[in-house]
C-alpha cells in the first residue's frame, strides 16, 4: 500500500471536532476526519452511526453546531451543497439521482450553466467519453439511463461529479446497490481514480470491503469516533468489529427459564430475489420451536426483510416453509394467518396499518372474518368497537376513542395497536421485524416484555432486530445473516457480541477465532494480521475451499459509552436519522431512572 | 410536507364532520358565481339565466319529471363510480359500460331472445336489466383484469374501451339491427318498456305527460344496496382498507387481485343497468345517441357526493337538473360550463379537508 507522505502534504479535507445535534439525538460528537491527496479513508459504522451526516456535513447539507472544515487547508464553512461542489467536493448518494429517459450525456450536464442554449450533444459526448476513458470507466454516452445496469447508473453519477471538477469524492456505501461482479469493478475504478490523486471519502459497513479498497479507516459508533484515522493493519478484526458495534446497556426484564417445545417451523432450502430481481435469500435452512426466540441479527440490507416477507407469504420464493406441518412456501397471506402466524411488520404505516382509517377498522385487520366482528355478509361494528376498546384498554393504547384515526397514533401506540390485533388472537407463531425501533423507553420495554409473554405461553417468535441489545436479552438463539445466508447461529450460553458483530460483516463461523485457542495456542507467536484474515476469507468465498483457521488478538477493546446527554424533548428528527432513537431512549431513561413516565410522544 | 411558498399547508388531524358538506356546497356556488361572472361578461343577465334555468327544471311537476329521468342513469354510474373510486380504482369506462349494457338489453328484444309477444312483461325487463348489468360488467371485467393481473393503468384502458363499446353499438344499429336505414333500431314492442306514470294517466289525470319510469327505482334501491356494502358489509370493509392502504391489506391476507376485479364488475354492472334503463325507459330503441355523457358525468356526480351513496342521489338531481336546463336555453354550453368548473372547484376544495392552511411562522414548520 502506498501513501502520500502527509507531512509534504496538505490534506485535501481536515475536519475538526465536528458537533452535529439533531432535535433529541446527538448525531456527530466531536468527529475528526481527514483525507488526504490521493488516499481512499473509510468510514466504517452500523447504520445510524452519523456516517452519512457527517459527510453530509462536509457536502454542505448541514451545518455543524461547531467544529472547523478546511479544505487543502483554506477554513470553509459551506451553507449548500452548491458550495461544496465550488470547492471540489462531490457524493455519490445511494439513491442515484438521474433523469430516466434521458442520455447519459444530457444527465451529466442537466444544471449547468454550459452549455447555454444550444447543445451540441456529439461535442460532450465526445468529452465525456474522454472524461470516462481518463478514470478507466466504461461506458456509453450516448445511452438513455433506463438502458443501464444500477452499476452502470453510479458510473454516470461518479462522471456527473467529474465533470464538475470534484477532486474529493464521496461514495455512500455504494457497493449496497451492486451485484459483487460490479462492486469489484467499482473499487477498482476507485483505486484507480485515487491513483491519478483524487481523495475519495468511502462510507460503509462491510469489513471485507472496506479492508479491498481503503487506506486508512476511521470507525464511528453512535455518533462517536471509536477509531480515527487508523491503519488497517493495525487492528485485528475483532477489535474493530467491537469498534464498530460495542456493548449497551441492558434493561431488566423478566424473562423465565424454559426450554424450547417442539418445531414449529421448518425452512429448507429457501432462496429468494430482492425488489431488484437479486439473490436476497440463499438456500437458507432455520428452524423454530414452541416457547423460543430465535433472533435474527444482521446489518440491514442482508435478506432480513425478504425472509420475514417469504416466511408470511408476502414475496415468492423456492424452498419449503412448514409452518406446523404444513407448507406455508408461496401461499397466500391468509393462508398462514389462518394457520396462526402473526406479524409485527418492519413498516407499521406502510404495511402494519391503514392510516385514515379508525383504531376498531385497524384492530379488525384480520378477523373481520370471524365472530362476533362478522355476521354472515355483514360487519358488526358494534361488536367491532367493543372489541377495540377492550384490546385497547388491555394493551394501553392511549387515544381519544376507537375512531381515531390510527394515524393520530404516536408511533408507541400504532405499535401497541399493531401488537394487540396480532398477539390478542393467540398466535402459534409470530414473526416481529424491528418490533422497537424508534420507539420511547416506556414503548420498547413494554413491547419486549409482551414478546416473552408470548414466549412463555409457548409461541414460537422470530425476532428480527438491528438492535443486537435487544437480540441479547430477548433470544434464545441467535442466527446471524449475511448476504443471504444464515452464517452461523448461537445458543444463549454462547451470545458473544464481537463474535456476532464479526459474523454480521461477513466472517463465517468456522473462521471465527476460538477464544480458548487464541489465548492458550498462538501457532508460531506472531498473530496473523488482520490483512491475512480478510485475504483467507477472501479466497474462501471465492473458492469455497477448505478453510484456513486463523487465529487473532483477542480484542480488548471496549468502546467507550456515549457521554453526551441529548436534549430529553421529542419532536420531528430529521429524515436520516443519524442515531438510532433507541439510544436517546435509553439515555433518557438511565437519566430520569424510576421517574420516567411512559411518554405520548406527538 | 413542504411547500415553497410564505403558506404552509400542515396536515390536519381533524377536519369536523360538517366541513365536507359546507366546502362542497361552497365550491357549487362559487361555480355558480364564476358561471355567472362568465354570463355576464358575455352580455347575458346571469340572474335572468339562472331564474330560467330554475324553472326550467324544478318549475313543474313535469319538469322535475324530466330531471329525475336526466338524473337516473347519473344516479345509477355515479353509485358505481363511487363504490370503484372508494378502492381507488378509475374507472371512468363507465360510459362504455353503459353502451354495452344498452346493447345487450337490446339485444333481448332484437335478437329476440324471448317471444315478445307471449312472455310477461316483468320477464322482459327482468331480462333486459340482468343482461344489461351483465354486459356492463364482463366490458369493466376487461379492465379489472388487466389492472388486478398485469397492473395496467385502469383509466387508459377504460378510456380507451369507451370508444370501443361506442363503436360496437355503431355496427350493429348502422348494419345488422338498422331501421331501414337509419342509424336505430325499430322501437321496442311496449313489453319491453319501462313502465311509466304516463301510463297510469288514466287513473291518475296528474300523471299525464310524465316521462318519470320505473328505473329510478332501481336507482334508489341500488343506492341502499351501495350503502350497505359500503358501511355495513365485510365486503365494504375490505374495499375501504385496500383502498386506504394495499399494502396493509395485503398484509391483512385480502385477496387484492379478486377484490379489484370484482369491484370493477360491480361498477360495470350499475352503468350497464343504467344503459338497459335508458333504452327501455326513455329512447325505446338502441340508437346512436342515447348518451349525453353520462359516463363521465358520473364520474363528476360521484367525485361531488365525497362517494356517498346517498349524496350521490342529491347530486345527480342537481345534474339532471342542469341538462334538463341545458335544452332549454341557448348555447347549451352553459350547463357544461357549470358542471366543468363545479367538479374543478369540487375537486381543489379537498385542500381545505385535508390540509389547514397557515402563513408560515418558522417555529411551525419543524413542529410537528
């Protein structure tokens, strides 16, 4: 690996002690980042861990409350993105940008000042090409947007930025959109770029990557740096797994001994494609069995979304899914609810509930069909309410009436909602995807505590969650995604975070280091580097050979809690949500201790 | 959601139950004041007009006669429309639905499928209706499927298949059913007709001349069969929640694909029954011209009763009523121009339902 020699150099971008502070959420504190000419630094953090906002902050889309940006050493201070891009900074967003039916060329100079009015398409292209063809990227001006691959589309997007003269790039985790064969492509593209001395800013979650296409490495968690500006050689990747994912506090729930029943459900061989018609779901196998929470860890993006989906007949797939004794693979939805399925969605407006419609027209969902809601032909809204107001009342659902709206519901409540019409039908099984997330302290604990009531009772629960805290103390196992797979899956007594956080970006079990050999047999004395790990993992993926145990440090690194207090006030946060809400939650609630009501939030 | 302007449009979270009904009436005045703004910069006394065009429809027994026959077929598609529209489904098909319907009702007395002469009248209209809404339905059927099975735009398509059905009725009364010669078909035999209160003149002397038939009856029984799925049947829950959120239905295990081709048969059924009450209860024969766009007259009938199926009878009176007014005054336009800006201002008025309007004051804008 070569650097430039950064006492001759000026760093392209240096920012100090940046402070970033959302309503309630503390997203960037007192980050550090600095790029240099010609150098490719990774950002490395779970989702919501300020990545993204910090580099939002450097492409001017938000101000920092205090902190210092230099650019080639010149003090900025951007108020929109048009700044930025003066200065020669551009991103490349996950979400491309792009006008359809339009040629590449005409896209590349959609808002520019040149040309003015008349456009001589055949001359740009002629420069673009050129353009192209200088950072080695292959592509064709001339082509309309929709005739180009996704990996072909973020091409456009790096040439857009070219164009403008950017000398600092910015790529926000953009391997997340690309097949493997094209995200290789990519990085070569990058290191390419690098070499003719562009600086390029690369935010992402997945260690392999990160490890193939960056020099430097800095590692934020929770708005935190957990390491700034590190070689990668200098970390084992166990240590920086922990970096990145850390240790939380737990809450006290009440959650009783008891041992799992029989199966319940059964996948074999499952596999199924994305919204984008790519592998999502890869020959999984799981099984789940009365009175047992199966925990589904993994970082978002990695087939969660797509297994519940095909586990509750939402999305097609192969394979076989028998949901007590029977095969529940591409059935209808109703089909398995009526076999006793419920499911918390991942998305409680879009999917878990009809928004303008009342409390009783949300809690009657899926019995509609059933006594005493139903008479024959008819809906007894009757009966209807006063079901409602029951279930309301059971579970706590604090609204004017049952005809409110469930869209004047805090998101507390719409999930307590969405919780009482699927767990007051006694379910053999449910499947809950982020069953917390952005929810209060008062929410999340009551939520927990209701998935182990049903735990205790014997339904089967597959728990789909970000959040590994709550992994931790709801599961009884946890089985770890990635890319499809189920790499691995732990028994309670074996819960180890650093091990899940390395199963979580990428490592398979077999290659994880045993704790008990790393400590008591170092082979030869010198522990591999973090660089041979990944190159190992690299060949193993690539030719499913026998695998090469390797041993690492174990890690002693533990980050460091989150200090700062966010504001305890509740309003709108902004649409990328640089902390997880839980977080502010937690705090909250390990600041106000006992005192803490369950708050309504509006 | 934001808006560029010094005026914020914030979400409510409770309009009053009263609003829809004072910002629909409102719009239809203020349609009427901008029509009247129109009369009057074109030299006419809007007031004269108005006054006339009143007594045009509601002056008499006679005239109001004439309006509810106007207001039956509006009555009948506007009932479909809004059952269609509650799951958010376009069909604006419904004039073709109804040119099919009127075919097919036709087609009872001028294949004929029954001995005109021996069977009942009852069976002959009983007949008439099931065809007609038979008709209209498989014609949005059509339509339904395409939209449920391959998700193509629903109001192309029933766009599209409006001309088609016109066309189809073009042949047959141009070719094979023709009246020598003439673009209609032979009057049906009076069995095949409707009956009317003209026809009861003789018993009761105030009936005479009254064009008012029995499908206003069917109108009325279809707007209570309309409600009750709509606010009492499980069906009418289903409908509302896919309308309201498909996803959710979806997830809810509602069968989306079956629902939207049903209700779109449905709604093709009323504006087929509304085609077999205009042939068999007004024109008395198929003919080129026995729709005065009354499809997409419906479509404005449904959107001005909010989807209500009894606002919608109040509704299509007031539109029978402008084209009862509309043969009576000169150019005829005049209604069309009301009906046209009344939907639009109809339509905009939603704003106020749905949104409270605010100058913007900064600290509002976050708070939310």
């Amino acid at each position: 690996m070569t650097f430039p020699e950064e006492t001759n150099t000026v760093p392209a971008v240096e920012m100090q002690d940046i402070v970033l502070r959302f309503p309630g959420v503390l997203a960037n504190d007192h980050v550090n980042f600095t790029l240099y000419p010609g150098e490719i630094h990774a950002l490395l953090g779970e989702n919501g861990a300020g990545k993204s906002t910090l580099m939002n902050v450097l492409t001017g889309l938000y101000k920092p409350q205090s902190g210092e940006i230099r650019i080639h050493g010149k003090k900025v201070s951007f108020n929109s993105p048009r700044d930025a891009i003066a200065n020669g900074i551009g991103m490349v967003h996950q979400h491309f940008m792009l006008v359809e039916n339009q040629t590449v060329t005409e896209n590349i100079l959609i808002g520019l000042d040149t040309p003015r009015f008349a456009l001589n398409l055949k001359k740009y292209d002629q420069e673009i090409s050129n353009l192209a063809e200088q950072f080695g990227i292959h592509i064709d001006p001339t082509a309309k947007i929709w005739q180009l691959s996704v990996g072909e589309q973020q091409r456009v997007e790096i040439l857009k930025i070219l164009y403008r003269g950017a000398n600092i790039l910015i790529m926000d985790e953009p391997t997340a959109v690309l097949a493997p064969q094209e995200a290789d492509e990519l990085i070569e593209t990058l290191k390419g770029m690098a070499a003719q001395g562009k600086s390029i800013a690369f935010i992402s979650h997945k260690l392999n990557e990160v490890k193939h296409v960056a020099d430097k490495l800095t590692v934020l968690r929770r708005g935190r740096a957990t390491a700034e500006r590190v070689d990668l050689q200098d970390f084992t990747r166990e240590s920086l797994a922990s970096l990145m994912v850390g240790r939380e506090v737990i809450f006290n729930l009440h959650k009783c001994e008891q041992t799992a029943g029989r199966e319940v459900l059964r996948l074999e061989d499952v596999s199924a494609l994305n919204n984008k018609n790519l592998p999502a779901l890869r020959k999984v196998d799981l099984a789940l069995h009365e009175g047992e929470i199966l925990g589904i860890a993994g970082v978002a993006g990695n087939g969660q979304s797509e297994l519940v989906e095909v586990i509750t007949g939402l999305r097609p797939c192969t394979g076989r899914i028998w949901l007590e004794g029977k095969d529940i693979a591409n059935k209808p939805p109703s089909f398995s609810i009526n076999q006793g399925l419920a499911h918390i969605p991942e998305d409680r407006i879009g999917v878990g509930s009809a928004p303008n419609l009342s409390l009783t027209s949300n809690i009657i969902m899926k019995r509609y069909d059933q006594q005493p809601v139903s008479q024959k032909w008819q809906l007894d809204y009757v009966a209807a309410d006063s079901l409602a107001d029951g279930l309301k009342t059971e579970y706590d659902i604090q609204a004017p009436s049952v005809q409110t709206q469930a869209r004047k519901l805090s998101g507390g409540n719409l999930q307590k909602l969405i919780l009482a019409r699927e767990l007051s039908s006694t379910p053999r099984m449910v499947v809950a995807m982020q069953p917390t997330r952005g929810l209060d302290v008062g929410a999340i604990e009551s939520v927990q505590q209701l998935l182990l009531n049903q735990r205790e009772q014997g339904c089967a629960i597959l728990l789909v969650s970000e959040d590994l805290d709550e992994l931790l103390s709801l599961s009884d196992r946890i089985a770890v995604m990635y890319e499809g797979q189920i790499v691995g899956v732990l028994c309670s007594e074996d819960f180890d975070i650093t091990q899940i956080g390395l199963m979580m970006t990428g490592t398979l079990p077999e290659e994880l280091p045993e704790k008990a050999q790393a400590e008591e047999a170092p082979t030869d004395g010198t522990p591999s580097s973090f660089d041979e790990v990944l190159d190992n993992l690299h060949n193993y993926e690539e030719s499913t050979q026998a695998k090469r145990p390797a041993e690492i440090e174990p890690s002693s690194e533990s980050a460091e809690p989150i200090e700062a207090l966010p504001q305890p006030e509740s309003s709108a946060t902004p649409e990328d949500l640089p902390l997880n809400l839980t977080e502010k939650e937690r705090v909250l609630r390990k600041v106000l201790g006992e005192n803490y009501k369950q708050g309504d939030e509006e | 959601m934001k808006i560029p302007y010094p005026v914020l449009l914030k979400r409510t979270e409770d309009s009053p139950k009263w609003l829809p009904v004072v910002t629909s009436v409102g719009a239809v005045l203020l349609a009427f004041i901008i029509s009247g703004v129109i009369l009057a910069v074109t030299g006419a006394d809007p007031f004269k007009v108005y006054s006339y065009l009143f007594k045009a429809s509601f002056g008499s027994w006679g005239a109001f006669s004439d309006v509810v026959v106007k207001a039956t077929p509006l009555l009948l598609i506007g009932l479909g429309c809004s059952l269609a529209f509650r799951m958010r489904l376009w069909n604006i098909g419904a004039e073709g639905q109804f040119f099919v319907g009127a075919f097919m009702a036709s087609a009872v007395v001028m294949v004929p499928l029954v001995n005109l002469d021996t069977t009942p009248r009852w069976a002959i209209i009983s007949l008439m209706a099931a065809l007609g809404m038979l008709g209209g339905s498989l014609y949005a059927f059509i339509a339904g499927f395409l939209k449920a099975k391959l998700n193509i735009n629903e109001i192309i398509i029933t766009l599209m298949l409006n001309y088609i059905a016109v066309l189809w009725n073009n042949y047959w009364i141009f070719g094979k059913w023709s009246e020598s010669g003439f673009q209609m078909t032979k009057t049906f035999p009076k069995s095949a007709w409707l009956p009317r209160l003209a026809d009861y003149a003789k018993q009761v002397p105030a009936f005479s001349g009254m064009t008012l038939h029995l499908g206003i009856l069917f109108g009325l029984i279809a707007a209570v069969i309309v409600y009750l799925i709509i606010y009492r049947s499980k069906w009418g829950y289903k409908i509302t929640l896919i309308g309201d959120n498909p996803r959710a239905a979806r997830y809810a295990g509602i069968n989306i694909t079956a629902n939207t081709i049903l209700v779109f048969m449905v709604s093709g059924a009323l504006a087929g029954l509304a085609g077999m009450t205009e042939v068999s209860g007004v024109v008395h024969r198929l003919q080129e011209r026995i729709s005065t766009s009354y499809g997409f007259s419906g479509v404005i009938v449904a959107w001005l009763a909010k989807l209500n199926p009894f606002a919608v009878i109040v509704v299509s009176i007031l539109f029978g009523a402008l084209l009862v007014a509309s043969r009576e005054i000169q150019p005829s336009g005049i209604s069309f121009l009301i009906q046209g800006i009344t939907l639009f201002l109809v339509i905009s008025s939603d704003v106020f339902l749905k949104y409270e309007i605010k100058w913007v004051r900064p600290a509002q804008e976050t708070a939310q």
